[in-house]
C-alpha cells in the first residue's frame, strides 16, 4: 500500500465523520427535515461525497443514531432483572424518548423506520427492539401490561405521539394516556 492511497483512506474516513457531525448538527439545529444541502456545507466536502456515503435522509439518520441504539440495548438489558417491570419499562420509554428529542422531528421519522422491513433506521434498530420486546414481554407477564400489541407497535406509537415545539418529547399528556393504555388488564390475549 501506498502513502497516497492511506492518505486517501484516512480522508475518506476524515470526510465520512465530518459528514456524520455535521448531520448531527444540521438535524439538532433545524430539525429532521432541514434542506440536505446544509449537511456537505458544514462538512466542507461536496455533495457527490454526501451522497457517495449517504444516498438518503435515512442513512444519515442510521449514522447519527447507532450510538444512541447501543444506550439503549443496554438500558434495556440493565432493566430486565428489575423488582418492578412496569416501573423498568417506564424508565426506558424514558431514555428512549430522550433520545428521540434530540433531533426535532426525528421522532416521526423513526415511528415509520421501526415498522418498515429493510429501511437503514430500522435495520440499525433491530437490537434496540429486540431489547425492548423482551422488556416489554416481561411488563406483559408481570406488571399485567397489554397482550394485544407488539413492543414494535408501541415504540411506534410513541414516536409518532405529537411533540412538545421546546423539548422536543412527547407532550405529557399524550404520553401518559398510552402508557395507561397498555397497562389495560381487561386487554384481549392475541
């Protein structure tokens, strides 16, 4: 290998992180909607390097949030031993929905990735699911949680919930009106 072609590897990789910071920035600043064009700006490389690395919105949604889906395996796993199941699965809700504020409007974006089959988001959040099905079968089992809903239908649910224009969470009223419906002990079995 040549000193150039590491050279070029090592911009790659100086480019690829640039970009992902500057999404990061550009999403936190104006939204999950804001005009792509902003992102390579920031970044200080051309859009075909944009593009090259990132064909969609999506995919530099999936690279913005792979930490934040190992936080929340792990608080999930952290929880799954808890005394109170409920009391566990609310604390992860709120992690999650912590996470999800970060990015104004990126909440509505996740509710669709969770529930399409082979979208980048919800590829990457596929352990973050899996996580939080089995703290939610466990809230389902022990805390008389609802049997007639998938844990993918209730993160989905959330993220969709509307969000409060300051914090960026899921107003407290929505919030607590679907968390009290799922602990419906008179739910159908499925």
């Amino acid at each position: 290998m040549t000193g150039s072609s590491r050279t070029i590897r090592a911009d790659a990789a100086r480019n690829l992180d640039a970009l992902v910071t500057a999404a990061a920035e550009v999403f936190r600043d104006l939204g999950a909607d804001a005009p792509l064009d902003e992102i390579p700006r920031r970044a200080g490389v051309g859009r075909a390097t944009m593009y090259r690395h990132f064909p969609t919105r999506e995919h530099l949604f999936a690279a913005i949030l792979r930490s934040q889906v190992g936080t929340l395996v792990e608080a999930a796993e952290t929880r799954m031993e808890a005394t109170d199941p409920w009391q566990a699965l609310l604390e992860w809700m709120d992690a999650y929905e912590e996470i999800g504020a970060r990015y104004r409007g990126m909440s509505a974006h996740l509710s669709a990735a969770l529930l399409a089959d082979g979208s980048p988001v919800g590829e990457l959040c596929a352990p973050m699911k899996t996580a939080f099905d089995g703290l939610f079968r466990r809230a389902q089992e022990l805390a008389s949680a609802r049997r007639d809903i998938s844990a993918a239908d209730v993160l989905a649910i959330v993220s969709a919930l509307p969000r409060d224009p300051v914090t960026g969470r899921a107003r407290t009223a929505h919030l607590t009106v679907v968390l009290d419906g799922l602990r419906s002990a008179a739910a159908p079995a499925a």
